[in-house]
C-alpha cells in the first residue's frame, strides 16, 4: 500500500472543522488523492453500484414502512393500498422490489469479480470475509423482506425456509416454533421479520463501512493482480475512479429503471398476488431468482438435515477461499487452466439456479447433485490443487507495465483483426473477380452455343429448300447447275451433284 498524502486545511474554517474533527481530511484523503491502481477495469464500478442500491433500498424501504402495516389481516392490503392510494406508492413498491433483485444481480456480479482476479487473497482476507458477512446478512434481509406482502409465496416460502430448522437434531421443533412465535408461520412470525427487515439494511451498511475501511487499509486489487510499486501505478480517486463509477452507476440505473418501467413484475411470482392462505399450498413454492442455486443445492440431497447443511456449507466455504488458493499469481488473467474452471464455475451456479426453479423430481434432483457435487469440488479441490501445479504465465513486474502490456495485446489484436479484414476484403474482391469472370466466360459460351444453334438451324432450312413443291428441286433447275460462278467453285457445283437424291424433308 502507498503512502496517502497527509491533508492540511488552507482555510480559516477548515482548520478549525479540522482539528475537531478530521472529517476535511478524511473525504480529501480517503475519496479525492486516494491513490487507486490506474488498471481497473469496468468490473470495479460494481462496489459503487452497490452503494448506490443499498441507499435506493434505505430510501425507499423507510418510505414503504410508513405506509405498511406488519398484521397478518392487514399486510397484503396495505400494500395494496400503497400501489393505489399512496401518491408514486407504485413506484417506490416497485422500485425496491425490483431494487432487491438489481442488488442481488450486482453483488453476484461483485463476487465473481472478486474470485476472477483474486481480490480475496493476501493482504485482502478481512476485506473478503467482511463482503461474505454483508452477503449473509442480506440473504436474511431479502427472505424477510419477501414475507412482509403476506402473499401466497411469502407465506409459503416463510413456511418452507423456516421448517429447515426442523431439521436440526433434538432442538428442530422447539427452535422452529420460537422463529415462528406459535405453532405455524403467522401474526407474530410476520412481525418479528418486520422488525428484521428494518435492522438488517442499517446492520449492512455498518459492515459496508468496515468493508470500505478494509479496502482503504490495504488498497484495491487491481486486473493484473500485482500491487502498486510507484505513483507512477496508480491515479487519484477523484476524477479517474468516480467518473467511471458514476458512469457505470447511469448505466446500470437506466437497466434497472427499464424493468421497473416495463416489466415491472417480471421478476416476481405472480401467486404473491394471491393474499396468504395457510389452508391452500402452492403447486410450487419457489424463492426469488437470487436463491434459486441454493434452493436446489437444499434439495438436491434426500436428507432434510444434509440439505440444510450443505446449503450452508456452500456460503460458509466462500470464507475459506482466501487459504484455499495458494497459486502465485491472483489474477485468473495469468492462470489459463484456472480461467476455464472459473467458467465451469459460473455456468454451474447458472445451471443449479435453473434446476432449482423446476420441480424436485427425477432427473432435475440428480443433476443437482452433480451441480453441487462440482460446486464443492470447485473450492475444495481444484481451486487448492491448481494453485499448486498450474505454471501461471509470466507476471508483469509493475502495474504500468501490465498496462503497457496491455495496450501493445490490444495493438497487436487491432493489427491482427485489421489484416483479417484486409485479407477478407482482398478474398471477397478476387472471389467477386471470379465470378464475374466466370459469368462473362458462360455468357460467351452462351452467345457462341447460340450462334451454332441458329447456324445449324440455318443450314438444313437452306438445304430444305429444294425440297420446296413450289419450288423446282436442285436437280431439276438444270439451268442453275449451268450458272458459270457456282460451276467454277471447287468441290461446289460438281458433275455429279445434279445425280445426287433431294434430301427428305421429313414432318
Ligand atoms: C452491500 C454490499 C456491498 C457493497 C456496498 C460493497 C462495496 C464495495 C466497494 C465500494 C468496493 C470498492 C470498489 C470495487 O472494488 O468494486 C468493494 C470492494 C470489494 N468487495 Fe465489496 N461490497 C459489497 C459486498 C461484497 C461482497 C458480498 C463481497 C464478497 C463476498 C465483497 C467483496 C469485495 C472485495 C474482495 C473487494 C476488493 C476488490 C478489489 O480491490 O479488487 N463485497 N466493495
């Protein structure tokens, strides 16, 4: 980590905020001069992106709580209430349903960046174990946010999600109904997520602070994976980073503001538009799109209890992921083998949230398993025996150095892309020219055939000619044969020509 420039106030004023509280040079320190790896691509605005969602959760959730009601008689209709009565009730509804999903997306989009180029490695871990946490505890806010609608789906999913607990040996009932608050999922469950749901968002936005505050300690990883050596590796935070965060941010707003303008409940179950009834259960109960991977790794084993606990096991495992890679190089960028594996990675978990919206029946079950067996073998295995045996490619040894590098594979694809097209273009002129060629030699041919044709047709109508009734037969024109040009032409008028038969003219 490179030095920060120590801030002093110029002005009056300044100087006197500032020795009470060093907030001036905190914002001047930490989110102007912060010095920043100048490499970072496009997948390190999605921290920003975040930040910008969960204030847009903050925000909007605390303006629905003044309009929703936690009783089980009348939650479902005070949301209603809010969609139709409350003025842009609409929007702010839809804004942080369709919030939810969007940070979801984003934060997905985080980790897997993070596991891409390494960034939970050394000096990293608290950073990485702090983002883990965040991640739990939102996974606990969004369940208990689902359930507030008092919809079919949130009893349901309320129901489903909260029996899990049953499964634990000897304390499964007792401890299900104290989550509960009865015998069954109802007014008191309702409540104390409430109540939840209003913690959590304040509890992850302190653990975002520490997050950042990790972050800032030991500076941001970079594509390259290799830390700052000079000034010369890296640019201040304002302008370079936050113009491209807030770019990226626009960017990812006007994608979240399509859904919410147009399809606004696409990425919700329509049953939650049916008010809960604890006597009619759903034909399927399906979770929100984010927990799908997990819902199936639950159901993938027969086992209630081993359901549970692999599904737990499958988050917990990312805290250890920081010792279970020991390769030299971080960044996948350097490390071809891994690189493919990451893929695998990525289209499992796509593939075990597919899996987890269908039904939990026949195959669907066994390529769950297979799904999570790989997941697990992913971290547990590969990652660790990968690290040790794949030869990464050679590390650039500065961060300008890799982007030198950078712009000269960029160069060089450019070039090589260029030469393509040349040569594509060079192949369609002389494929062209063939053509071409070959249409004119076909029409030469085409003309000359024609030609022969209207010659010979030409040819036996002058030899039928004779043949004529109307007309007297060569042999009977004697006079002609007599003509002294056509007698003198050699081989023409011969002697015996006047002896030979008329030809027939036949048809
Ligand atoms: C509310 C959720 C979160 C917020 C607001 C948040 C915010 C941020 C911000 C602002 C950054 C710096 C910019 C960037 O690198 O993108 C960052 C970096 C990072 N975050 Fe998060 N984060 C969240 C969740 C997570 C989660 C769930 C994880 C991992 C499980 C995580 C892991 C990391 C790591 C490893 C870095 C350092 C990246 C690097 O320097 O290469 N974060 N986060």
């Amino acid at each position: 980590m490179l030095e920060i420039e120590k801030y002093h106030p110029k002005s009056r004023l300044g100087r006197w905020v500032q020795s009470r509280l060093p907030v001036i040079s905190l914002v001047k320190e930490q989110f102007i001069d912060f010095p920043t790896p100048k490499n970072l691509n496009y997948w390190w605005t999605f921290g920003m992106i975040l930040t910008v969602m969960l204030v847009v959760q903050l925000l909007t959730g605390i303006v629905l709580a003044m309009h929703y009601t936690p009783h089980e008689k009348m939650a479902f209709d005070s949301i209603e209430h809010i969609m139709r009565d409350v003025n842009f009730g609409w929007l702010i509804r839809y804004m942080h349903a369709n919030g939810a999903s969007f940070f979801f997306l984003a934060v997905y989009v985080h980790i897997f960046r993070g596991l891409y180029y390494g960034s939970y490695r050394a000096p990293r871990e608290v950073l990485w174990i702090l983002g883990v946490l965040i991640y739990l505890v939102m996974m606990t806010t969004g369940f208990t946010g689902y359930v507030l609608p008092w919809g079919q789906m949130s009893f349901w999913a309320a129901t489903v999600i909260t029996s899990m607990f049953s499964a634990v040996p000897e304390f499964g009932e007792p401890i299900v109904q104290w989550l509960w608050g009865g015998f069954s999922v109802g007014n008191p469950t309702l409540q104390r997520f409430y109540s939840l749901h209003y913690l959590l968002p304040f509890i992850i936005a302190a653990i975002v602070l520490l997050h950042v505050w990790a972050l800032h300690y030991v500076g941001s990883n970079n594509p390259a994976g290799i830390e700052p050596k000079t000034k010369q590796d890296t640019v201040p935070f304002t302008p370079h980073v936050t113009m491209k965060d807030l770019y990226a941010a626009v960017v990812f707003l006007v994608l979240f503001s399509w859904f919410l303008f147009f399809q606004p409940n696409y990425l919700g179950h329509p049953d939650n538009y049916i008010p809960a009834d604890p006597l009619v259960t759903p034909q399927h109960i399906v979770p929100e799109w984010y927990y799908l991977p997990f819902y199936a790794m639950l159901r993938a084993v027969p086992d209630k209890l081993g359901g549970v606990l692999v599904m737990f096991a499958s988050i917990i495992v990312l805290f250890f992921v920081p010792w279970l890679d020991p390769c030299k190089a971080k960044s996948t960028r350097y490390r071809p083998i891994y690189r493919f594996f990451f893929w695998v990675l990525v289209a499992d978990c796509i593939f075990l949230g597919w899996l987890g919206s269908k039904p939990a029946e026949g195959a669907y079950v066994a390529l769950a398993q297979y799904g999570t067996a790989y997941y697990f073998i992913h971290f547990i295995i590969l990652l660790p025996i990968l690290g040790l045996i794949e030869r990464p490619k050679n590390l650039p040894p500065t961060i300008s150095a890799a982007v030198l590098e950078d712009i000269a594979d960029r160069e060089k694809k450019d070039e090589a892309r260029k030469k393509k097209k040349e040569a594509q273009a060079a192949k369609k002129k002389a494929d062209a020219a063939k053509k071409k060629a070959a249409e004119e030699e076909a029409a030469r041919k085409k003309a000359a055939d024609e030609a022969a044709k209207k010659e010979a047709a030409a040819k036996p109508a002058e030899a039928a000619k004779p043949a004529d009734p109307a007309k007297p037969t060569d042999a009977a024109k004697p006079a002609e044969a007599e003509k002294p040009t056509d007698a003198a032409k050699p081989g023409d008028a011969k002697p015996g020509d006047a002896e030979k038969p008329t030809p027939k003219k036949e048809g």
